[in-house]
C-alpha cells in the first residue's frame, strides 16, 4: 500500500468480499443474502461497495432513506433496494427508481397505496415491518386486520417481505429478550399471512442475529457491520476484517516548553517540554472532540501518540514527545490492527458511529 500523503481513507475491497463470504458460510443454502449499504456503505462509499457486493452475488440490498436508493441505481445496482425509512414527500421517487419501501405504519402504507394506484402499478412489491420490542419502526399486532383488508383490497402492491428488527442481539445477556422478539415476530408474520393469503419472505436478522441466532435467518438475512469488518466481540471480530483504514500525515512538529499550551481555549497545558504533531484531519473529518484531552490516540510508526487538547475543525495536534518521527511521516488513525472500534472505545462510542462519521470531505481510495 502506497504512503499516505494526504488524509485518506483506503478500503480493501478484497477484505470485504472475505467478509461477505465469511458471514455467507453462517447461513443455510437457500437464505437470501441483503446487504445493508446505508450512510455510505457505513461511512466507506455506497456505490463501489455495493457494485462490488453484487458481483460476489448479494440478493438484495438496503439503504435508510430514498435519496441513498437512488444513488446505488445511478450507479448501475440493478438488485433489489429495500428503503428501510421512506417517508410520504419520496414515494414517487421510489416508484421511478424501481426502489422498494418498508411500510411501517398507517400513515406510510396509505400514502403508498395512493402512490403506486396513481402510478398505475400493480403488486409492486413492499415490505412490512413489525416492532416485536426496539419500539423504534413497525405495526403491532392489532394493526394486523386493518393492514390486511386495504392491501387485500388494491391490486397495486403486493408484500414481497414480512421482517421486524432484533434490539440486542449482539448482547448474549440479552438472549431471553431476544428470543421472545423471534417468537412474537414468528406469530405476526403467520397471523399476516393467513390474512394475506401469501406467503411472503421473512426475516429479522442483523450481523449478530446472524453470528448468535441461527433460529432467526428466516429467508433472508440483513447485514451492515459484518461486511465492514466487525463482529460486535472480541470473539467474532477475528473472523472479519476491517476493510477501512484512515491515514493522514504529520504537516508540523512543534517543540512545547513547560507552560506552554496546545490549540483552542489552552485546553493542554505542558508541564515539562514535548513534542507535538500537527495532523490534516479534525472534526470536519470525523473525529469528533470527544476524542480530545488525551482520550483518543493515532499511531506513527507503531506507537501511539494521543491527541492534544482540542480537536480543531480541520487538525488534531497530537504529542509524539517519546516517537522518532518528522515532518511528512505517515500516521494511522485507525486500520485493521489498530481498529475504529478499539478507538471508538476511547470515547465510550461503538465503531458504527465512527465509520459512518468520516465526512465526504475525506479522498476513498479502493484496494481491489
Ligand atoms: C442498520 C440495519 C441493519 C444492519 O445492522 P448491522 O448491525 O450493521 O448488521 C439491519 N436491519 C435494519 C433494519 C437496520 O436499520
């Protein structure tokens, strides 16, 4: 891999397919594969993820709103999207790019009963989500009956999927909660089905229903952070790779006397002299100033060197007072050793949020 000379964030492509193939190996033949590639393809880039995704023959695909939808049909997917979280002002956007939505509740099913009747469609195909205890999207069961007579009356749609969402699953402590979410979520999708008429694909699982609850791939599985390299524990982690890795440059070294400060509002202030590094990348770029004060850290030649004070718009100073290192030298923020989930710890953050938070602003560069 070639140096860093700029802040840039490479993504191993080769890395992702071994993901994918992994995650593949955990699931019986015949279970549909949907890869979820919402928020950039969890902060790396949707459209070559997803390209690269379908050539390794994902079933299906899934993006939180319409506008990422559209983006991945721009760029050439011709699977199936499932919008996970439309709202009413998208669903003629979702007609026109042949995207599928998740009803959720009344107001959605409606308004999309209107929209595909106005569009002249017939069984175009949605997908019905269940709440069985994240409380966040999804009909209960006494919605059953009315959701079921108004779609048994349009020929316009037709429910491709039935699916809900497990709130802990990567939280063995939690396996009781859990499996009474497979167990309410196994009675309303039998309860819709009778009312439908149809038999219509199932499924429930993220990454760690997949790792942890065989009982819950259904027809199809959905997941995001599992591609991207991570297993939600120690023990899983070792068979992903992270397939991101964020590097900058050292842009200056500054010597630090005693009493000395280092950026905005003096936040450091030295008690001995020190060497500090300058670094093209702030919270413009993702790192958040949660990471400042000393909590989070980059590594320059194997060591690490943590951040000094606050986090700048566009820079972190960080202390290389004990590493051998110049002006130009490469810097890792995180890779596959030293991982956005170990610095997202430093925060008391998961590496969701730190993937997904690294700004357009940053240069992608694919390893193939
Ligand atoms: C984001 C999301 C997923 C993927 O979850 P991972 O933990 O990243 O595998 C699956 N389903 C829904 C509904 C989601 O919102």
């Amino acid at each position: 891999m070639p140096k860093a000379q700029e802040t840039v964030l490479e993504i191993d492509l080769k890395a992702l397919r071994e993901n994918y193939q992994y995650l593949r190996s955990q699931l019986e033949n015949g279970v549909k594969f949907l890869a979820v590639v919402k928020a950039f393809a969890y902060g790396s880039d949707s459209t070559e993820i997803a390209l690269e995704l379908q050539k390794a023959g994902v079933d299906y695909f899934a993006v939180a709103y319409t506008s990422e939808g559209v983006l991945l049909r721009d760029a050439g997917i011709s699977k199936p999207i499932l919008v996970l979280h439309p709202q009413a002002i998208n669903l003629k956007t979702i007609i026109d790019r042949c995207l599928e939505p998740n009803l959720y509740n009344n107001k959605i099913l409606d308004a999309f009963l209107a929209a595909a009747a106005d569009e002249n469609q017939t069984h175009y195909p949605v997908h019905i989500k269940f709440n069985t205890g994240l409380n966040r999207l999804g009909f209960i069961e006494t919605d059953i009956p009315t959701i079921a007579s108004k779609i048994n009356k349009s020929r316009s749609i037709k429910v491709k999927s039935i699916f809900s969402h497990l709130a802990a699953s990567e939280d063995l402590k939690e396996r009781e909660f859990t499996l009474n979410q497979i167990k309410s979520f196994k009675a309303l999708a039998k309860k819709l089905s009778d009312a439908l008429g149809y038999q219509p694909m199932l499924h429930m699982s993220n990454t760690s229903g997949v790792l942890n609850y065989p009982e819950a791939h259904f027809d199809m599985v959905r997941s995001g952070i599992g591609l991207y390299g991570f297993g939600n524990s120690v023990k899983e982690n070792q068979h992903f790779k992270p397939i991101a890795t964020l590097k900058t440059i050292i842009s200056q070294i500054h010597t630090i006397k005693k009493g000395d400060s280092v950026g905005y509002n003096r936040a450091f202030v030295s008690d001995s002299e020190q060497r500090t590094a300058t670094l093209p990348i702030g919270h413009a770029d993702g790192i958040g100033r949660q990471y400042g004060k000393g909590k989070g850290y980059v590594m320059i030649h194997g060591k690490r060197a943590p951040i000094v004070g606050n986090v700048c718009m566009d820079m972190i100073m960080v202390n290389v007072t004990d590493i051998d290192c110049k002006e130009g030298d490469e810097v890792i923020v995180f890779d596959a050793t030293n991982t956005a989930e170990d610095l997202a710890k430093t925060a008391q953050t998961i590496s969701y949020e730190i993937l997904t938070a690294i700004s357009q602003r940053v240069k992608r560069v694919f390893i193939r």
